[in-house]
C-alpha cells in the first residue's frame, strides 16, 4: 500500500517551497491508529526540509518525546486515548514553549477547533490535507504564522462575524436597535484600486477569503497557479499583510467580503 493510501488520503507535493539552505523542521507524529501514523511519517519522509524524529500513539507519548527530543513541531492528532491532543497541546505549549502544534485530525467541528486553538496549537489541518498544505503549515508555523487550512480560516471567520454582530443587531427588547442595520447593507464596498490594489488582485483576494486554494482560484479565473501565486505576494506587499489568514481579515474588514460566501458586488 502506498504511504499516502495508508494516510487517509495524503499526498506527496509537487512542489516544496521550503527556503533552500535552511535547516530541516524536526516533526514528531502523534496519532493512536498505526496505519495512519506510519503512513504520514513515510510521507514526511519524503519532503525536503523535514525531519521525522518520532512518532507517538497517544497524547502521553507526544508529551514525553517532546521533552525528551525538543523538536520544532509536534503533527497533532486529537481523539486519542490516555490523554487526547487538547490535553497534550495545552502540556506541551505549558513546559516546552519552543515546540510549536499543528493538529493533523479528521474532524473540523467547532467542539474540535476552537479547544486546540485555545490550548495553544497554532496550525489546524484536516486529514484530507495534501503534502504541500502540510508542509506549508509546518512552514507557517516555525515562522511565526498560524498554519490553518482556508476552511479553518473561514469558520474563525465566521465566527468573529458571529460575535460581533450579536450585541450590535439586538436592541433593549430584543428587536433590532437602532445602529443594527443588516450587515449586508452597511459596509461600503471597496473600489478594486483600494491600497493600489489591481481588478484581479482584488478578486484573488476575495477568492482567498472564500477559502479557496491557490489552484482552485486558478480555475476559477482562468489562470495558472504561478500567476495566483504573483497576484497574491503583490496583494500581501501592498496591503501589509503577511499571511493568508490576515487576507482574509483584511477582505472582511475592508468589506470585499460580508456574509461568509457572498461577495460585494
């Protein structure tokens, strides 16, 4: 059986993008099912700039070769036995703050999300991941950046809308007050030269902020992925922002995008 069959559906990328000459990222692999485990650390194995230095079959093991072998990142299942991948990634952000969680899980639930990220993980992939948003995470994250999946940024998204919006569309009585007008109406939209920002820059970067990929906006606009890839270094450079997660910020608060999946037009 191939290493990405054995992985749930794993990848090997096309293309790795890691900076040449520098060090490896040293990963351990915590996940409870051995056929899983063995075939993400066979397909690590096969990415330039990474490092497998142990696997773990549960959050106990995880803590444990943490403190035992420091790596950069632990790759974070999260329903395990003994101790879960909450509890590990709260243990280890707690004594080894230099080891950054990427949880790697098949669930993308609230109940799942939102209690990892609060114990500290820092990137969140789903085992449908391909090789190369893995290794981009494991990238964004020993750089400092969060390591989500779009669909991961969209409901965080979603659910920053959800909580502001809640206070501001209910009155004394429940009903709407008088500053709740609906979202889809009091936003101004932005002109696409908004911070020099081009036509197709703009709609790559709404494209980003609906969660797509880079080649999926490839598809949709008729180019290739090298191009979404200029577009969008062009679009960070010029809006300041320096990840995908902060696009999307940016698109919501600058109104290009509203209601999750709806465009301003």
């Amino acid at each position: 059986m191939r290493a990405e069959e054995r992985a749930g559906g794993l990848s090997r990328p096309e293309e790795i993008d890691f900076r040449e000459g520098a060090r490896a990222v040293r990963v351990v692999v915590a996940d409870d099912q051995a056929v899983v485990r063995e075939g993400i650390v066979m397909l690590l194995g096969l990415l330039a700039g990474v490092e497998v230095v142990g696997s773990a079959r549960d959050g106990e093991e995880a803590v444990a070769l943490t403190a035992e072998l420091a790596p950069d990142v632990v790759l974070m299942d999260l329903r395990m036995p003994r101790c879960d991948g909450v509890e590990a990634t709260r243990r280890i952000r707690e004594g080894h703050p230099g080891t950054e969680i990427v949880v790697l899980t098949t669930y993308a639930d609230d109940d799942s999300l939102f209690p990892a990220l609060r114990a500290g993980a820092r990137g969140y992939l789903t085992k449908d991941a391909d090789g190369d948003e893995i290794v981009r995470a494991l990238r964004d994250v020993t750089d400092g950046r969060a390591g989500l999946s779009p669909t991961v940024q969209r409901r965080l998204l979603e659910q920053l809308l959800e909580r502001r919006e809640g206070p501001e569309r209910a009155g004394p009585s429940g009903g709407a007050g008088p500053g709740s007008a609906d979202p889809d109406a009091t936003a101004a939209p932005v002109a696409p030269e908004a911070d020099g920002l081009t036509e197709r820059e703009t709609e790559v970067l709404v494209l980003v902020a609906d969660g797509l990929s880079n080649q999926e906006i490839a598809g949709r606009l008729r180019i290739s992925t090298a191009t979404v890839k200029t577009h969008i270094n062009n679009l960070f450079a010029k809006t300041g922002v320096r990840d995908r997660a902060q696009a999307v910020r940016y698109a919501y608060q600058h109104g290009l995008v509203r209601a999750p999946g709806r465009r301003v037009t």
